[in-house]
C-alpha cells in the first residue's frame, strides 16, 4: 500500500495511507486532534497522579508524546501501553515534525527513544514517563482491570470494521479499572452500539477540529 507524508491543516504531518484514502491522523490537524480527542477529553478527566493508559494504534507515536509532554507539565506518572501490529518505518519516523510543531525540541531525544526503544520491553523515557510498546494484533489483548485509559485509535470504521466491534470494546472494557474511561475520536451509531453492548455507558462531546462529535465511554460509573 502507498504511504505518503503530508502536511495536516495545523502544520503537523501525519501518514497517507494512498489507495484507502486514509490518514493516520485528521487531515484538519494532527496535533489539535490529539490534543482534543486523548488529552481534553481523555487524560485530564482522570484525576490521579499516577495513570496507566493503553494505547490501542501506537502508530507514529504523536499521542504518546502529547501525553509524554503533559506529564512533565501537570507532574503525572504516566505508565503508557502501545499497541502496534505494523510499526512504521525509520523513514517515516525522521519525516515527522512534532518535535518541532510542539516547540518540545528539548525533548527530541525522548521521542526518538519513544520510536527506538525495544518492543515488548518496559523503557522509562522520563523520570514520569515509561512505555512499553506490544507488537499485537487488537484482537490479541487480553489484559485485565489494569487501565485507567484506553485511547482507542483504530482506522476509520470504513476501512476497518473488524476492530470496532463489540467483541473488540469487550476486550477493552475487561482491560479498563472500574471507573476507567475509553475515548475515540468516532462517533458512529453502529461504533456506540458496540460499546453499548460491552457494557460502556457512552457520551457524545464535540469533536476535534472538522469533526463535529467523538465519544467517551465509561466503565461502571
């Protein structure tokens, strides 16, 4: 499949994924999106200083490191779980600005720790901040009761329906702490329904910037 970097409407680049018409990020804005979508509305809900995530789509690594920037900024311990079935490429990985973008250049060398750290190995990137990527599959996890956030970042439904399925939100509600949350960028009736089903309750709040609504799924408030 062609890849392509392009640059995003807030000037932070994302992967084109060509032939499905698909980003990995908002065309309408990389960061902002995950500003919104994982930070707003995901992280700064949990009112601990010390947060367990898991990341479902650890991709080009621009959510982690958002979250990596919050935690020196609000003094959190972040202990952050990566799922990611196909890494990307050296290639791609130096083709990303967010460093740059996010006037974080002093730590340009924690990101590429991010990217270079061993699969499958718990790193500490900061004295706040460790994480530990999983090459797996979505349909592969099985934790329990171990998050307080899942930051759920799967391909658009059209593209991917097979990991917005209830089967999928059940693996994640069973990974998630009680009173945990999951949060997403979607918005799709059949996506709520899915989780619904899972046992989330579900909410809908307005979407990051050229979407108008995403959902925050809670478990067992």
């Amino acid at each position: 499949m062609e890849r392509k970097i392009i640059k995003t409407e807030d000037g932070s680049t994302t992967i084109h994924l060509v032939d499905w018409g698909e980003c990995y990020h908002s065309k309408n804005g990389a960061i902002q999106e995950a500003y919104h979508v994982f930070i707003n509305n995901g992280l700064s809900l949990v009112k601990e200083k010390s947060v367990s995530i898991l990341e479902m789509g650890f991709g080009t690594g621009l959510n982690a490191f958002v979250t990596l920037l919050e935690s020196e900024q609000n003094d959190l311990t972040i202990d952050y779980v990566g799922i990611e079935a196909y890494p990307i490429s050296d290639e791609e990985i130096q083709s990303l600005n967010y460093v740059e973008q996010l006037n974080a250049e002093k730590f340009k060398d924690e990101f590429s720790l991010m990217h270079n750290s061993e699969w499958g190995v718990k790193t500490k990137i900061t004295e706040n901040f460790t994480l530990t990527k999983r090459k797996r599959l979505f349909q592969d996890i099985d934790d329990l009761n171990q998050y307080d956030i899942v930051y759920f970042d799967a391909f658009g439904y059209p593209f991917q329906p097979e990991l917005w399925s209830e089967a999928i939100f059940v693996k994640m509600f069973n990974s998630i702490k009680e009173k945990g949350i999951l949060v997403t960028y979607a918005a799709r009736g059949v996506i709520k329904r899915a989780m619904q089903h899972a046992g989330f309750q579900v909410k809908k709040v307005p979407g990051p910037p050229g979407k108008r609504e995403m959902f925050i799924a809670f478990k067992n408030f």
